[in-house]
C-alpha cells in the first residue's frame, strides 16, 4: 500500500464555502443590480429635470455643481427625508420637509418594478421563481448602496438632508416599496397579509379586510373608495377656488420670477404639489382644515390672516381671512358623500358579499360601516401626515394638516353617514328581493365563538415563517388536458362495433340495449331462442325389426 498514489483529493473548506457562493450569488447578485439601477434612475431622473432647469435658467445661483447637489437633495425629499437650509438671512438652520408627493411615484415605482424583475428573475411562466427573501435583500442592499453616497453627496450643498429622517425614511421606502414588488411576482398571496392582520385585528374583523378569495374584504374596499371619493374632491375644490381666485393665481407668477424658463420652473413645482394641495382641501371640507404656520389655521369657520406666507400660486386658493359665510359650509357635502359612498359599499356587501355569515343583521351591518370609516380615517391621516412638514422654524414650523385631527374628523364623519347609508341599503336591496319572490336568505348570527370552517380552495396559508411560496405553475407542469368525449350523432347505423369497443369507447347504455335488441338478445338478462339449425343432416328414422337395410329419410 506504500506505492499506491492518492489521486482523489479532497477539497478544502474555504473552496467548498467558494463553491457555495458561487451557486447562490447569481440571485443575490441579480437583486444587487436592481436595486442600483433602481437608485441610479431615479437619481437620473431627478438630474435631467434639475440641470434642464439651470440651464434654462438666465440668472442661475450657482454653477452644475450647486444644480447636481439639489437634484440628490430632492431625490432624498421625495422618499420623505427631511432638508435642511443652511444659506438663511438668519444664519439659523431652517427645515424643509414637505415632500411633494407626486415625486414620491418615481422611487416607488423603481423599486417595485426592481423588486418583481428580480424575483421573476426574467424566465418564463413554467421556470422557478427566485427566493423571495433573496431577491427582497439583494434589491434593498442594492438601492442602499447607492443612496449612502448620494445623501453624502448633497450633504455639501445648500440643501443639507437630515442624517435622522434620511436614515429612517430612505429604507423604510425601499423594505416596503421592494416587498409589494415580490409579493407581486409571486401572485399576491393572502400569507403574509394574514399572519399582518392577525397581530393586529381580532379574528372577528379579519374578514372585513381580507376576503375570503385573498380579494380586499367589504370594510378594506368601502375605505379606499372614500377616502378616495374625499382626495378627489379636494382637487375639486382646489380647482374651484384656483379658479375664483384667478387673477391674484396669475400676478403670483410674475411676482417669483421672469421669462419663461422661470414660469415653467414654478408651474412644474405645483404640478408635483397638486396631490399635497389636495389633500389639504380635504382636510379643509372635513372641518380641522390646515395650518399656515404656528397658530395660523384655517378652517370654514374662519380664517386667520397669515403674514409670512410668499407668493405661490397654490396659496392663492387659501380663503380670505376673516369668518366662514355659507358658501364655505357648502363643503360638508365632501364629507356627506364620502360617507355615502362608504355605506353604499357597506350595504351591498352585507346581502351579496356576507362570505360565510350570509345575509349579515343591522347590527354587524353597521358595525362594518363603521369599522371602514376608521380604516377611511386611518388612510386619510395617514396622507395628512405625509403632505405636511415644516418650512423654517418659529411660526413657519408647521404647514399643512394636523394628521390625528384629520383622521379623527374622517372617522366620525363619514361613521354616521356610512351607518345610516348602509343600514338603508341593505333593507332596500332585502326588499327588492322580496319582492320579486325570491327565498329570504337565512340570517346567521355570529355565534360567540365560531367553529373551524373549510377553507376556500382559492385561498391557499403559508407555512409560519414563509412570506413567499412559489407559483404551482411555475414549478409544476402543467397537468395534461381531459380527454374531450365526441359526440356521434350516427352510431345507430354502424353495424361494425361490438359491445365491448361500445363500453371502451363510452357508448351509452341505451344505444348498446337497441343494439342487442337488433342481435336478438334480451336486455333483461334472459336466455334467447335459438335458432333452426339448417345447416346440420337430418337423422334417419330407426328401422324396423324386420329390415335389414336402414329406410331412407322421408
């Protein structure tokens, strides 16, 4: 055994760890891509608009570099970080954090689209998808990579960003934007939406939120409608009061600036405030309304004058100071509608939506409706905190609505309306049934606690601790068609087949007893009669004693 030579070798531990890497890296790696690219063309983005603007401008302030440092700060603002003013008259800090919220669309929707690429990974329907949890980490890791150096990067310029709200906002947007874009490749499953709702919600209520389809529930649907019936018609009343006060809108423009490069750069600023703005109206109709600075509100009851505020065409719309007249308490009908439209949700739900409860009693009836005016007022405060911020410090430190007046309005109002709406509804629909002589639903009480019921087949729970399962499409093939049975109008006249091709190839039972009634066999089990048999010779009769030779046949 002395000379035999070793040929096998083994291989070391760090170059199996190597091995390892290699095979995993392409997913983790993919998602470093996309979440570069993400952040480069967002950041991209921002610096074509900025550096078109500077060179539009006739007087700019400051050179490409001064243009290149704003255009990474308002990237940074647009996920909702924070700025910081550092070139005052005072010599004081001022902030500056109302993000425009249309800026917002653009780091989103990058970072979605990034995140479902990824995790899709480019292959077709039938290939394997991508881990989620790598692909979420690679696109996260990736962007983060990329916005470290540009939040130091505009921190030398004149617009600073805030080290706390950028390290807080910035991947707080990227987990949650990269996430949706997962969950999205992997079709939207109801998993990590259930195992959310049930830290939260108690499992009475679960139902309201999600269906049992893995679709929004009545409660989830009745509260985007509203708050989305309340946006718009603060762009409504937005646009109403722009235009009553159209004159002072047009004089603001030749105020901030001249030539056109200049208007063009403040007409583009408003357009990515507009949603800002509107929500603001909505506040306004809801009854809390918004602040023009510190103890500056403004409400249909009345408004104060504000001294401070610049020339914007967008503050042109904020009502004159002084008390509210009739014409500013005709906003109410936003809220009124709003609530309407939440109980007409509500309502119709409760007699065809009802799921496994049926037709739901007056009582679960208008506990859903209010129960979707708090989630209505949860969005809505949640909007009014993003679209306001401070602009300087003392009695500019805050603009905008107040979010928990806001939410706490859009919850009462619209849960007295959506109570009586829904209430309505649902006995108007009841009756129609009624009426047309269809059989009244039975009406099932929730007991105090119900029992396991079989789940949806279209409804499928992940395992504790799995947020993302892949498609069974995708990793399966697909399960071969069903032999398709053609009908044969003419098998009466085929004289060919026999009784088992019939049976084998799925004759009908009726068609196989013509048949043995035509072959002369009986159906019912009986012996048939035979036949004459022709063909065999006759036997000769016995011959007699005396003969000696047999008689011929007759």
């Amino acid at each position: 055994m002395a000379g035999v030579i070793q040929t096998t070798v083994r291989r070391s531990m760090p170059a199996s760890l190597l091995l390892r890497v290699r095979h995993r890296s392409p997913g983790l790696a993919n998602g470093l891509v996309g979440g570069a690219l993400a952040a480069g063309l967002g950041l991209a983005a921002f610096t074509v608009l900025v550096m078109l603007l500077w060179v539009s401008s006739p007087y700019p302030d400051s050179g490409p570099g001064g243009a290149l440092h704003v255009a990474a700060a308002l990237w940074l603002l647009a996920h909702g970080a924070e700025l910081v003013r550092v070139d005052t008259l005072s010599g004081a800090l001022a902030p500056m954090g109302v993000p425009p919220l249309l800026l917002a669309v653009v780091p989103v929707w990058l970072l979605h689209r990034a995140a479902r690429d990824t995790a899709e990974g480019g292959a077709r329907d039938n290939a394997p998808l991508m881990p989620g949890r790598t692909a979420w980490a690679g696109v996260v890791l990736g962007y983060l990579a990329v916005a470290a150096p540009a939040a130091l990067y505009a921190a030398g310029g004149a617009l600073r960003p805030s080290w706390t709200w950028t390290a807080l906002c910035v991947p707080l947007v990227a987990l949650v934007a990269a996430g949706t874009g997962v969950w999205t490749a992997y079709g939207r499953p109801s998993g990590p939406l259930e195992q959310v709702l049930g830290a939260v919600l108690p499992r009475g209520a679960r139902h309201l939120v999600l269906g049992p389809d893995g679709r929004p529930g009545v409660a989830a649907r009745a509260a985007a409608a509203g708050a989305t019936v309340l946006v718009a018609g603060g762009a409504v009343l937005l646009t109403v009061s722009l235009g009553w006060h159209f004159g002072e809108t047009r004089r603001t423009f030749g105020r901030l600036t001249e030539g056109w490069s200049g208007w063009l750069a403040v007409l583009l600023l408003c357009v990515t405030l507009l949603p800002n703005a509107a929500v603001w109206a909505a506040a306004y109709a809801l009854g809390p309304g918004f602040l023009l600075g510190a103890g500056v509100a403004v409400t249909p009851l009345g408004a104060r004058a504000a001294p401070l505020l610049p020339p914007f065409p967008l503050l042109a719309a904020v009502p004159d100071p002084g008390a509210g007249t009739a014409l500013h308490g005709t906003v109410v009908a936003l809220p009124l509608t709003a609530g309407v439209v939440v109980g007409w949700f509500v309502g119709r739900g409760s007699v065809t939506g009802g799921g496994r409860f049926g037709v739901w009693t007056a009582g679960r009836t208008a506990g859903a409706a209010a129960f979707a005016a708090g989630l209505c007022g949860v969005l809505m405060a949640l909007l009014a905190g993003l679209a306001g911020g401070p602009l300087g410090t003392a009695a500019l430190a805050r603009f905008g609505p107040v979010w928990w007046q806001v939410g706490l309005a859009t919850a009462v109002w619209l849960g007295l309306t959506a109570a009586a709406t829904a209430l309505t509804v649902r006995a108007w629909r009841l009756r129609r049934s009624y009426r047309r002589g269809e059989r009244r639903a039975d009406r099932v009480v929730v007991p105090w606690r119900r029992p396991a019921l079989p789940r949806s087949p279209q409804r499928e729970r992940l395992p504790r601790g799995t947020w993302f399962k892949r498609k069974p499409g995708r990793s399966a093939p697909a399960p071969a068609p069903a032999p398709v049975v053609v009908d044969e109008p003419y098998l009466l006249l085929d004289d060919d087949g026999d009784d088992g091709d019939d049976r084998a190839h799925g004759a009908p039972d009726d068609l196989r007893d013509l048949r043995d009634l035509r072959d002369g066999t009986d159906p019912f089990g009986l012996r048939p009669r035979p036949e004459p048999l022709d063909d065999l010779p006759t036997a000769s009769p016995p011959a007699a004693p005396g003969d000696p030779e047999p008689r011929p046949p007759a």
